[in-house]
C-alpha cells in the first residue's frame, strides 16, 4: 500500500495558464526562495572578463574539471565524488532515470515536500510513497517512513534538510544514520538547496556510505539561479556510473566560470549568509504578531504561514497580487502561503499589506 497525501497541481502566485512563472516584471516575488542580495561582485567581474575574451567561442570544460576539484576542497572531499548538472533538477532526473527507469524502482518521500520534485517522479512513470509529516510541528516520522520504506521496497528516497514548503530541518544524524543502516537497499538522497542558510551538510559522509546522495546548488545562497549549476556529491561507486552517463558539456561554460568565482569569495557567501539570517529573525518576529497568522519555525530563507481562517487565503493573495507582491501557495495545503525574505524594505512593504489587511478587517 502507498501512504499519500493530496494531489499536487499547480503553483499558485504569479503564474500564466501553462504554469509556467514570469520573473520579468517588477513585481516583489516573495514566491521565490532566492538569495534578495545577488551574487559576490566577483562574479560580475568574472562574467565581464569572459565576455570580454570572447573565450565562449570555444568548447568548455566536458566534466567541470575546475569546479568540481575546487568545490571538492569546500568538503574534504575528491573531485570524484562530485558529478556537476544543469542545476540540481537535472542530477535528480538522471537519479530517477538510473534508479527508478533503467531498473524499476520505488521512490519515497515526507509530505509535504517539493512539489516539483516529486511531480517529476511521477512523471517518469514511478510509483511515490508520500509519508505525512508530523501534523502539528512537520517534523519527519523516523518510524514511519523506515517501515513504510521496508514493507514497500523502495529504492529511492528524498528528503529536503531544510524541507522546502515548511522550511524546517527533517534530519539530524542520528535520524540520516537510521535510513542509511536500517534501510541499506534504498539510495537515501538528501536536497540541500537551502542548507547554506541553516549551517549543516551531510555531503562529507557519502565517503563512508555508498547508499547517499547530497544534492547541492549555486542557485541559493550564491545567488545563480539563473545559471543552472549543481551537483550530485556521492561515494565514488555511486558517481562513477552517473558520470559516464551525463551528456558533456551540460554545462555552459559561462556558468562553469561564474561558480568557481562564486566558490572563491567563500567571505561574501559568510556575509550575504549572516544578512539573510538577520533579515529573516526580524521578518519572522514582525510576522508573528499578526493575528491571523500561526508562522512556522524556519532554518531556510523562508517562511511557511497558516491562515487561521481558511476563507482569507484567496481574499488576501488578491490584495497582495494588486500590491505587485506574489506569494507561493498550493492547492494541496489549503490555508497556508510560503513566504521568502526579500530585502528590509521589502519586507516591511509585505508586512504593510499584511497588517492593513488585518486592521480593515478583511478576514471572513
């Protein structure tokens, strides 16, 4: 039996008929998780020198050499153990592909969880255990997803560490330690889109455990999102065969030069990373005092928040949507709105609209 929860469809915020998202308006897109300040200024510099060169002429690098050697030492780790994408999302897709397509396989994940991941699961034709999270904290049920993990034999799991809607740690050690042992025969795959911001990684254990894989990307805290770079970082015997089947050159050679930039100037991540934290304790704490809001505890750059009213969701996206601010929401978690940390002034803008909303009494 599969345990699930509702149905995933369409993201809701600033999306057009083919739910696909716009971000070239001048909207405030409190709808994605991106890093509000931008990238170190040296990759600015990087990029201009690159084009400057004129070097794009030629092909780049087919393996990332440069950048996996150099992202390798950020880990302790050797430049096998990484095998870099178009993004994380790709990474995932040759997972599902070698795991769930090539040999048939099961995937299993916490719900709720992202949506697109486990959408893209499905897609491939894979059957998707789904295992509710905790109801009142969404903390991750150890026990249950074990079991429900052995009595359905799954062969590929994901989690997020922090989970992306809820923005809430899932996997302490002790918890990872009890998946890789207690469920050996299942590749546990841990996505840390967002662990830069919460200050954990599990990526130096895939050298002592062949059942692991850290998804990691320059798409958050590095502030790349739009040049798709990420990696799977797994045991040598696990990314060997990924490699040989990843398509050379995947990655352009623009954005190759703009990661390693990135890597270098690990004091701007610090930086950008200590501002962000700072940002969101004092949007967190202002989103607490409204009334119609329970916030959720988060260690990402965003914040899950319920409607104690569920009849003042479609109401207050309306008049977010007329203030040019969009906000992320699904259809299967009626009442609740993912909300990221933009800059200061733009959070206090939100938070505006927010206590407007409240004092007018537009709650049904």
């Amino acid at each position: 039996m599969t345990e699930k929860i509702g149905k995933i469809g369409k993201i809701e915020g600033i999306v057009d008929s083919d739910n696909t998202q716009r971000f070239d308006d001048d909207a405030l897109h409190f709808d994605a998780a991106i890093n509000p300040y931008g990238c170190s200024p040296r990759v600015v510099e990087a990029i201009e020198e690159f084009a400057r060169t004129r070097v794009y002429r030629f092909y780049g690098e087919p393996t990332a050499a440069v950048l996996r050697e150099r992202w390798a030492a950020r880990f302790d780790l050797a430049p096998d153990n990484f095998v870099v994408y178009n993004g994380a999302g790709e990474a995932l897709a040759w997972l599902f592909i070698t795991h769930l397509v090539m040999r048939k396989g099961r995937l299993i994940a916490p719900s709720p969880s992202y949506e697109r991941f486990i959408e893209a699961g499905r897609r491939v034709g894979a059957e998707v255990i789904e295992v509710p999270l905790e109801a009142d904290s969404f903390a991750l049920p150890v026990e249950r997803i074990i079991k429900a993990a052995r009595e359905n034999r799954a062969t590929l799991g994901l989690i997020s560490n922090p989970n992306n809607p809820t923005g809430n740690i899932l996997l302490s050690r002790e918890h990872l330690d009890r998946l890789l042992n207690e469920v050996p025969e299942c590749l546990w795959i841990v996505d840390e889109a967002y662990a830069d911001y919460a200050g954990i990684t599990f990526a130096p254990l895939v050298r002592e455990h062949k059942n692991l894989v850290v998804l990691r990307t320059f798409s958050k805290a590095y502030g790349l999102a739009g040049l798709r770079v990420g990696a799977a970082i797994a045991h040598r015997s696990v990314a060997a065969p990924l490699a040989a089947l990843r398509i050379p050159w995947c990655v352009n050679s623009l954005s190759l030069v703009a990661a390693c930039a990135a890597l270098e100037d690990h004091a701007y991540l610090e930086e950008t990373v200590a501002r962000i934290r700072h940002d969101c304790a004092e949007f967190g704490e202002r989103l607490s005092e409204i009334s119609y809001l329970k916030i959720y505890p988060s260690a990402a750059n965003f914040f899950l928040l319920q409607l104690t009213v569920l009849n003042d969701e479609q109401r207050l996206k309306q008049i977010l949507i007329e203030g040019n601010m969009r906000v992320r929401s699904r259809p299967d978690m009626p009442g609740y709105i993912r909300v990221t940390s933009l800059l200061p002034q733009d959070n206090r803008r939100f938070l505006a609209v927010l206590r407007e909303f409240e004092a007018h009494g537009e709650k049904v």
